[in-house]
C-alpha cells in the first residue's frame, strides 16, 4: 500500500521538517528522508529484540538465583511463612510474573 503524504498534511510537514534538519535538498528529500527514518527504525529493532543465547542466559540466570534463594530460606528457622510462600513472594510481582 503506498502512502500519500497530500492526504496527510501533519505527516508531510514532518517529512519536510526533517529532511531541513538534515540538510536534504531538492527532488527526492522526502523519499530519502523516510528511507532513512526506516533504516535506523530497522536497526533498533534488531538490536531490540534478544537472541535465543541472551534469554537462554538470562533463564540460567534465573533458575540459579532461584535454587539460592529456596536454600537460604530452607536454612532459616524460625516462625516464617511456609517456603512456598517465601519464595512465591520473592521471586513472582503481583501479577504471577517473574521479578
């Protein structure tokens, strides 16, 4: 689907506003202008999203901290909430999600 800036005046003024601020002159500024919007749109993206190593990472990193915690509350005495609960609050926010 093409995308008609004349039926768009707010998005044209954009364009043009930018395309002075980088300097773009002449026939086409607009075209490069939004080329390059796309461009740095696209690499942000990329760098955005992790790969499958980070979260496997980050997973790791979770399961081990957990295994810490059940120990240092496993090793507490005293009158304290059942170790479910303890670690249900420690590890999971309010809406049942890891913190």
């Amino acid at each position: 689907m093409a995308i008609n800036l004349a039926h768009r005046p707010d998005l044209d003024s954009r364009v043009e506003k930018l395309a002075d601020r980088l300097g773009l002159k002449g026939r086409g500024r607009k075209t490069a202008t939004i080329e390059r919007a796309l461009a740095l749109l696209e690499e942000r993206v990329a760098h955005d999203r992790p790969d499958r190593t980070a979260i496997e990472a980050s997973l790791d990193r979770y399961i081990a901290d957990g295994s810490r915690l059940r120990e240092r509350l496993a090793d507490r005495s005293g009158d304290g909430p059942p170790l479910s609960l303890s670690l249900r609050q420690a590890l999971y926010d309010e809406r049942g999600l890891p913190g």
